[in-house]
C-alpha cells in the first residue's frame, strides 16, 4: 500500500475490533488473520470516508484477497516459510528500500512494543530527532510506494541483520527498562527470547542467529538476581549467583558452541561469549577480567561502538586497574558522543571512587542521577553519591 500511517491506524482499529468481539464471540480459529482481514477492511473504510479510494484501488488489489471470514489467510503465507505472525510482520517491515536504522526504528516503533523515547535511548538520539527520523522513513515509504509485503524464503537472509537488531533492542529494554521503577520488562525480554527461538529455527545455519539466541539467554539468566525484593538494583557483583537461571546458562552455552562451529564469529556471538565468561563464573573473584577485554577488542575491530568502547572500560578496570580505565573513559567523554548517556557518568563515578577521588566521583554520580530515567537506577546511583559525601 505504501501508507504506513494509514497501515499503522488501520491495525489498531482492527485490535480495538478485537477486544470488542473476542470477549463476547470467542477466539477466532486463525487470530493473526482475523486482525489482517479486519485492519485490510479499516483500511478501505478509511479511504473511502478520505474520498481518495479511486486513488488507491490499484494499490489495495495488491493486498492479499479478503477471505470473507478472517480464518484463511493462504496468500498472505504464500512462498514464505515464517509462520510465527510477529516474526512475518517485522520482516515485512525490515525493507531493504530503507536504511537499516530507519527499518529498526520504524520496526520497534510498530510491532517492537517500544514507545518513541525508549528508541531514542536505543540509538543514543534526543527523542525529537528520532521522532523526525521516523516522520522522513514513512514519507519515503509513501511517495516511493514502497510494497509492504511478505519477503520470500530467498530474501530472508538480505534482512536479516534487521531483524536481528530488532530483537537484541526489543531485549536490551526489557533487560534494562527505560523508565518505571523495575529494571526489567518480562514481556519484552520474553517475546525477544521466542522470536530469537522462532528464527532459529527458520534460518537453523546462521551463526549470527544462534549468537543472539545465546546472548539472550545468558543474559537472561541473571534477570531475578537483578533486583531486590525491596526494588534496589543489584550490581553484577552482588549478585546472589546461586539464583541464576542453570537452565539458561546450560541453553546458552549450547548454542553458543553450535554457533562457533558454523563461521567466523560476529558481534552477537562475542557479546554472548562475553556473557558466557560471567555465567561460568562461580564467584565475581572467579572471572576473568583479561579473557573479556580480549573480546572487547575483537568486537571493537568489528563494532567500533562507543557504547561497546565504553563497556570495555570497566573490563579493563577489573583487569588492569582503574586507573588505565579512566583514561580511555576520559577520551570517550571528550569525544562527546556519550555526554548525554548516564551509564558513561555513572562508569567514571565509579572509577573515580575506587581511585579515592571522592568529590569528583560524587559529582559524576549526580550527574548520572540526573540523567537516569528508570527509579531503580536513579535512587541507586543517588545512595552511591550520598555515601561519597561526609
């Protein structure tokens, strides 16, 4: 069709339908299609009721034909293998028409769960210009005419690196929630985790694949630990490890090894190595701190990342010392791309304390403070600064 505005609207008609009907008509046999035939229907409404459908029968015919009761949907399936409807529908939005941050963020913004400020804390961007980003991504859409159809098997793999994205940022804030006063989002860590499943096993030989799924899991492992019962974050440190996930970890390490042996590793694979080195830890003390700044730096050859420089600092810190750490944060800040970004602050905070430098730390994790969004981490970061002050 090439309106996504008209698509987005038309869809949340359709699940407006839904809690309409459902309740008192029941489940239909085919859910997925149900809101497909009803938002196509939502759609046409809304053209004729614009005056514009003369306009636009050409581009609604290409649409998959109306099967009158909402249970089949066989065109919309045709010539692709995805059967899951949320993982078919962020392909479909994964179009390599547009760059590969405007797919992401148009992706997270309509099937991700994820609200406008919580992208912009993804890509590091002040939520205007994210919101203006996406304004420009539908309009090309629009005045391209860019089809929004299901991508066949063969051109699975030319999105996948999308669709991939996706996932790890649909994870990374239901890991670390952007606000609220818990850390962590169980729907969205959990949705991720499936979806990473379901495309695991459509694309069974892709390493990058397995690599996310493992990352997900391992990370996911430490989620009950992550918090008190009280709400208080819990550093990795403090963490009780005896309540980490075994079965996680056990999955985690599994598919790590499976995806080691298919190719050279990727990002998402050094990250959930990374991960692997904590999880076979038996105590902080245990880890080791130089076998992960030896990943850090394979990763930074290929993800030259200062989110991925900045967590290298404090694997540097635990091998090294802080004071190395501290004058490679130091260059980052300078760099100013992460000025905004409260784990920098509250990272130099941190070095700064255990270098004795107790004034300067207090004001870094004011700094932090003030910029941190979720309550968890702010009143967190707020007791770190308190205690630095007599």
């Amino acid at each position: 069709m090439g309106d996504i505005d008209l698509a987005e609207e038309s869809v949340q008609d359709a699940f407006v339908s839904a809690l309409e009907h459902w309740p008192s008509e029941g489940l239909p046999p085919n859910p997925g299609a149900w809101i497909a035939t009803t938002a196509r229907r939502k759609a046409i409404d809304r053209l004729r009721r614009a005056r514009n459908l003369a306009r636009k029968v050409e581009a609604l015919a290409a649409l998959t034909p109306d099967s009158g009761d909402g249970i089949g949907d066989a065109t919309m399936e045709a010539g692709t293998a995805i059967e899951d409807d949320r993982l078919r529908l962020i392909f479909t939005c994964c179009h390599p028409a547009l760059a590969i941050d405007a797919q992401v963020a148009l992706t997270l913004r309509l099937l991700g769960g994820l609200r406008t400020p919580e992208i912009a804390r993804a890509f590091l961007l002040p939520e205007v210009t994210l919101a203006q980003r996406l304004v420009r991504a539908k309009k090309k859409i629009r005045d391209a005419g860019i089809p929004y159809v299901v991508p066949p098997r063969d051109e699975l793999p030319a999105r996948l690196e999308s669709v991939l994205r996706v996932l790890y940022l649909v994870f990374n804030e239901g890991y670390s929630a952007t606000s609220g006063a818990t850390i962590v989002r169980r729907e969205l860590t959990g949705e991720a985790i499936r979806l990473a499943r379901v495309l695991n096993g459509l694309l069974p030989d892709e390493p990058e694949a397995l690599g996310l799924l493992a990352l997900l899991l391992l990370h996911d492992s430490r989620r009950d630990a992550r918090q008190s019962s009280t709400g208080e974050l819990i550093l990795l440190a403090d963490q009780d490890r005896s309540s980490w996930d075994r079965g996680r970890i056990d999955e985690g390490l599994a598919v790590l090894d499976r995806a080691a042996f298919l190719g050279v590793p990727g990002p998402y694979q050094l990250q959930a190595a990374i991960a692997a080195v904590h999880a076979q830890a038996a105590r902080p003390e245990d880890t080791d701190w130089a076998r992960i700044v030896l990943l850090y730096d394979r990763l930074l050859s290929i993800n030259d990342s200062p989110i991925v420089a900045l967590n290298r600092t404090v694997a540097v810190s635990m091998a090294r010392g802080p004071a190395e750490a501290l004058a490679i944060i130091d260059e980052l800040r300078d760099g100013g791309g992460l000025d905004g970004y409260y784990l920098l602050h509250s990272t130099r905070a941190e070095l700064l304390r255990r270098l004795g430098r107790r004034d300067e730390a207090a004001v870094e994790y004011a700094q932090a403070a003030a910029l941190a969004t979720n309550d968890a981490e702010r009143q967190f970061l707020e007791r770190r600064r308190a205690s630095l002050i007599d």
